[in-house]
C-alpha cells in the first residue's frame, strides 16, 4: 500500500468514527431526560493507536469504531448519567477533529492535483 493511500484511509476512517461519534452525542442530547439512560461513547483514537503501533497499520481502512457505554460519569436519582454540558463540551471537540480530517483530506487531494498538473 502506497504511503498516499494510507494516509486517505487515515483520514477517511478518523471522518467516518468523528461522523458517528456525532451520532452518539445527538443520541445521548436526545435521552437528556430518559430515566435510566447511559451515555454512549465512540471508541476509536484508541484502537487506531492499536492499529499504528501494530504490525498490522497498513490496514487503517479495516479499523472500525466502536460504540460503548463508558459508566464513569455520575449517575442521576433517576439513572440517567448524561449532562447537557459534557455532551456540548464533546461535540464542539468532535467538530474541531472533523474540520482538521476534512482539511487534511483537502490538502491531500490539492497535493495530489498539483502534482499531476506540474509540467
């Protein structure tokens, strides 16, 4: 696998976990005031880390995020651990990590066009 192509499925797969931990943040928003409701969580920077440090990097397009309840938030009278707060303090850094994949994958592309128009 070319160095080019792992980096687009570095960014491609860092889009695709970013574009459902967005998901998981709607979701947990929704269910502010479910009784008995657990927050879920993406898990991904760690598994891609996993990946990296593994023999087996060159796959980053088989990585896959995972969707969990990470229960280390404290839980309300009614069951329900999801707080308005940590929920919009986690989309404005999820946004923050999609912009700079998204800007990265542009750059990449730019690089890629400018090199086949050199002449």
């Amino acid at each position: 696998m070319s160095k080019i192509s792992s980096i687009v499925d570095f960014l491609e797969a860092g889009i695709k976990a970013e574009g459902l931990r967005q998901k998981t943040i709607t979701n947990n928003v929704a269910n502010l005031q479910t009784p008995g409701y657990r927050r879920i969580d993406v898990r991904f920077e760690q598994l891609l880390a996993k990946a990296l440090d593994s023999k087996g990097a060159d796959d980053l397009d088989e990585i896959e995020p995972d969707v969990y309840q990470p229960k280390n938030t404290p839980v309300k009278t009614n069951g329900n651990d999801v707080s308005l707060e940590t929920e919009v303090g986690e989309m404005v850094k999820n946004t923050i990590r999609h912009r700079a994949y998204v800007g990265l994958l542009k750059k990449n592309y730019q690089q890629i066009e400018t090199a086949i128009n050199v002449r």
